[in-house]
C-alpha cells in the first residue's frame, strides 16, 4: 500500500491472472486507451460493414475483443475493492464491456458502427475515469521537470 494524500493506495502495477493469461492494471489501461485511439482513426477511414475476412486490415474485431479482456480484468481486480472509485471504474467497465460486446457479436462491423460506439458514454466514462485514476496513481513530475518556471497570478 502506498499513502497518497492521506490515503492509503494500492499500487498501479496490479497484477491478475486472467483466462490463461496474466495482465496488470497498467497494462489494461494502455490496452483501453489504444483501443479507443485505433477505433477513432478505424472510424474515419469510412470502411464498410463487412465480416471482416476480406479487404485491407488492420481490422476492428481483435482490438475490440482486447478492449473487453483489459476490462474483464479490471473488474476483477476492483470490484471487491473497498475504495469507492476503484468500485466505479468496475462498474463503468462493467458496462461498456456491454456495449463492446454487443458489437462483436454482430456479423459485421464497419466505420459508422463503430463511430457510434465511440461516442457512447459508457465507453468515454470508462476512458475518463482510467485517466483520472492512472494520473492520480503516478508520482508527481515535480522533481523531474526542473527549470519550468510556474506563472503566479498574484505577483506583478
């Protein structure tokens, strides 16, 4: 445990056994947030729906499916957690596995639906929440960014 701010914190580098595979925190944060990435440029290149087994990849399907295992194991990790926020992070990924999920058990998969999905709110709480939490989980940058001066509104 770490104490942060007063409270006591797990470390972000959890690690959980998942499926046949392991994978930590982190790296399910990173695998959320890349996913998200390739599916806004998937989303503007303007690809028809198809089943995905012919024409150009990369394809939406695999990164999809990643989406939903990083998921899977954060809501394992924090579902039982006793802090409220790693509970809500649970929750939210609870939810847009949902619509994830939706999407791949749909036949084809192209831009327009996959635009939609980006701009659903499960999928952008869930993106927003792992920002928040990663950002507050990492030593602060003080030490390491000397020479910046901060601009004070009260001096003259």
């Amino acid at each position: 445990m770490i104490l942060r701010f007063g409270l006591l914190r797990k470390p972000i580098n959890l690690t959980v056994f998942i499926g046949s595979s392991y994978m930590d925190i982190e790296e399910s944060i990173e695998t959320i947030e890349a996913g998200y990435e390739f599916l806004l440029a998937y989303a503007a290149q303007g690809r028809p729906a198809s089943d995905e087994t012919d024409g150009p990849g990369p394809h939406a399907r695999p990164t999809i499916q990643n989406m939903v295992d990083a998921m899977a194991m954060i809501v394992e990790s924090f579902s039982a957690s006793e802090d409220d926020f790693e509970q809500l992070i649970a929750n939210d990924c609870s939810k847009a596995s949902v619509a994830l999920t939706f999407l791949l058990n749909q036949q084809k998969i192209g831009s327009e639906v996959v635009d939609n999905l980006n701009a659903s709110i499960h999928l952008r709480a869930v993106l927003t929440d792992l920002f928040l939490y990663s950002e507050a989980l990492r030593p602060l940058a003080t030490e390491e960014v000397s020479g910046v001066m901060a601009y004070d509104a009260m001096k003259k």
